[in-house]
C-alpha cells in the first residue's frame, strides 16, 4: 500500500504515513455471504418506500414510511458515535506513537485537541496523560505543571483532584522541600489528603477569646490544628519565633493592655502566619481560687489543692479571714482527721476575690485511731534499736530521748495509707527535728519508716 499524498510505501497495519503523518484509511473487504446480506437488508428497508396498490393502504402507508425514518436516522447516529469513539481511539493511538517517537510536541497538542470538545476526556483527564508523558522521559518542570493544570481544572473531591494532588506533594516531600508542600497544603479543598499530611501542614494558631475588653482577669487558651506543632507566643506585640515564649498551658490575662502574637512552629521548621489579638483587662474583682476538695467528709487521706493558677492565694484553717498575715498557699494540703474549717482568698495591691470557706470532717477508720498508731511507732523505733524502752529513751542514761509528733495522714502510692510520724530528739528541754519520719498503716498494717522527697511527699525506706 501506498500513501495517496505523497507516496510513500505504507507498512501492512498501519494507520498513518510514517513521513508525513497523513491517516489512512482502510475500506475493509467483505466476505460475499456479509454483502449479499447487507444487500438483502437495504433492499429490504428501500422496499418501505414502494407506493401503496390500494387507497385503503394510506395509513399503513405513512407508518411505512415513519418507521423507515426512524431506523435511518438510528443508523445515522449509531454510525455517527462509532465514528467520533473511533476517532477518539485513533487520537489516542496516534499521540502515544508520536511519543514514542519523542514528538512530545505533536503528542500533546492531540491532547489538548480534547479540550472544550465533545469527546469522553475531562480537562483534568488530558492534563493528566499530558504530565504522564513527560514523566516518561523525566521532565520534571512539564510533569508538574501539568499536574498543577489538572488540580486547577477538577474539583476538591474528584478523582483527577486527589491523583494529581498525591503526586505533586510526592515530589516535593521526596525532596524534603516542606515550605512548597506546607504551600500547596494551605490551598488543598481535599479533607482526605489533608488528614493524610496533617503532620506537615502548618495551620494558623486558633485564640479562645475574642479580642478586645474584659473586667476580669482572662485564661487565654491556644490551639492548634496539628497536635504535633508547638505554639510560640509574645504578649508585647513583637514577631514570636522559635525563642519566644513555648505556649503549654492558658495565658492568664492580667490587669492592663496586652498584645498577644502566636504562631505554631511544627517539626520541619515550617511556620503558620502569625496571629496577633489586642486584649484590654479592666479588673473590679480578681478571681476565686479554684479549690479541688469541696466541703464534706472524707474518709480517706486527701490533699486539698488549688487548680489553675493559685498565684497570690492565702488561706487560714482557724476560721478567720485570710489576709496577707495569713498562710500562703503553694503546695497541696493534707486534709487534717476530725473537722476543719479552711478559708481561701486571693490577695492583690488593692482588689481581692471572694472568701471561699470549705468544712470538711477526715475520719479514716473508728477500729484503729491515731493513739494506737503511736503506740506502735514507739514500739516500732525499739525494735529497730533508736530507743531502749518505749519512753522513748535513747540509752539508760535517760538523759536524752525521741518523741513522736502526729504530721498528717497521707497516701503512699502503691503501699498504703499512712499516718505520718516526725521524730523529735530531746535533751535538757531542748528538742529538735531529727529528720527521721514513720509511717503508721491507717488500718493497722504495720510501721514503715518514711523518707520525705519534698512538701507532704513521702516513700517508704526499704
């Protein structure tokens, strides 16, 4: 076979001249039963259109006629949609063997024939089996603007959107180019890749509260949408960065103006935009101390504690009202055996909160009370060799001795409940705290002896 434009002999099976790229088209050649039945279906159809023999026929005429029309024009358009399918493949077919052929120009401008036309390619599907062809022989810049292209031209959830999506961030993540990816991240509509990457995209830091003016003092909460980025914060209005202030618990907001500035910092490096907010805190009254125990009875050792901030927070336990000659509160506080009366306030230069008075009435167990417990603390310290007798005497001299002083009940975790003892040495009416302490097992389980690791915090010396 030979093309008809210019000559050129045309290998068996092929659909285009090799030298000038013109399409051949092939007129297969029927078998003679297959013409003899197209011949025996036309005569058939064009024996529609004979004129009726009799004028009774008139009607029958016309559905002839009707039906005849009908068939032809689905035997239009049947051949019609074969064709454009056809043509579709043909287009196909001949772009890919342009590439073959490394004519990636002609290769892609069959593609993007495709756009804004009636065949079954979406602007994205062509953008995409342009980049494929680019990446084939490693040109990195064209792959990914296409990609880019297909992103651009196909909806968030689609499947064009997420593929093109995935392979761009592929490219950037493969060479550690976070910042591009953390980009690219910030404009994606797509929650499933989103989740995906959410380690390394960077969302701005998100503020609890409103700007503007408040009358009392204000814990300011910080948050983020990656819970492995860290929030960096100023209240002076200057830029934060990875030295400012590591955000890890509220901003207690006091008296005044305040600028706060945050941005989330994550793992890369890569940083959010920076979020400023201009607080005015106006204070008639400072804030009640939280206070964790609430009055009532309790039978077991319990610390009374102060959640949230218990900055400038003085307490009494005699009933009178707290003021700056009274304890201060910095340490949880065993709750003392019997009834107990604790009132709390926080004190400032000239305001102050409320009063909180709580009751509450310790009672561990009736069967064994504090006075057996120091009955086997002393009998404990003779066993052990730090007294001679009961009494408490050191040697036979009975010039010096130990006593006993009841601190507190306190729970040892993972041992027990304790009545606590402090060890006293006494000679010639002056006495002293050794720094030895004894636990007594509230329910009557023995006498340990204690090491004290800071305020109201003990373990047991084995």
């Amino acid at each position: 076979m030979f093309c008809p434009v210019c000559g050129a002999e045309i290998p068996e099976g092929s659909l285009y001249c090799e030298k000038c790229g013109e399409d051949i088209h092939i007129v297969p050649d029927f078998e003679p039963e297959v013409d003899q039945e197209i011949r025996e279906s036309m005569e058939s159809v064009m024996s529609l259109f004979k004129p009726a023999k009799r004028k009774d026929n008139n009607k029958k005429f016309i559905l002839y006629y009707t039906s005849a029309f009908v068939f032809i024009l689905f035997f239009v358009l049947t051949a019609g949609i074969i064709y454009i399918n056809r043509s579709v493949e043909l287009k196909v077919y001949r772009a890919e063997r342009a590439a073959d052929r490394g004519d990636f120009e002609k290769a892609v401008s069959i593609y993007l024939s495709f756009l804004d036309s009636d065949v079954d390619y979406s602007d994205a599907d062509v953008y995409l089996k342009i980049s494929e062809l680019y990446q084939n022989v490693n040109n990195k810049p064209q792959y990914e603007y296409y990609l880019r292209k297909a992103i651009q031209s196909s909806e968030p959830e689609s499947r064009e959107y997420e593929y093109a999506f995935s392979k761009l961030l592929e490219i950037y993540a493969f060479r550690d180019d976070f910042y591009t990816v953390s980009e690219l991240l910030s404009a994606c509509k797509n929650d499933k890749i989103l989740k995906m990457y959410a380690d390394v995209s960077v969302s701005d830091p998100e503020f609890d509260l409103s700007e503007g003016e408040y009358n009392t003092v204000i814990p300011l909460k910080l948050s983020s949408k990656n819970d492995k980025a860290d929030i960096y914060y100023t209240l002076d209005g200057s830029v934060p960065d990875e030295n400012s202030l590591l955000y890890t618990t509220p901003i207690l907001l006091e008296e005044g103006d305040i600028c706060v500035s945050a941005v989330c910092i994550n793992r890369y490096g890569l940083k959010s935009g920076v979020v400023v907010k201009n607080y005015r805190v106006d204070v008639e009254f400072l804030p009640d101390p939280e206070v964790d125990c609430g009055s009532g009875d309790y039978h077991v050792p319990t610390l009374i504690s102060i959640e949230g901030d218990f900055e400038n927070v003085y307490y009494t336990t005699d009933g009178s009202e707290p003021d700056f000659g009274s304890n201060v509160f910095t340490d949880p506080i065993p709750m003392p055996l019997g009834n107990s009366i604790f009132k709390f306030k926080r004190l400032g230069n000239d305001k102050e909160s409320n009063t909180l008075t709580f009751n509450y009435n310790l009672v561990i167990d009736d069967s064994y009370g504090l006075s057996k417990a120091l009955e086997d603390v002393k009998a404990y310290a003779v066993l052990i060799g730090r007294t001679v007798d009961e009494n408490g005497y050191i040697d036979d001299s009975h010039t010096s001795s130990y006593t006993f002083s009841f601190v507190n009940a306190q729970t040892i975790e993972n041992v027990g409940d304790f009545y606590v003892f402090r060890e006293i040495y006494n000679e010639n009416g002056v006495s002293a705290n050794t720094g030895h302490y004894y636990g007594a097992e509230c329910h009557g389980g023995g006498v340990r002896s204690l090491i004290i690791e800071g305020v109201n915090n003990y373990s047991v010396d084995d």
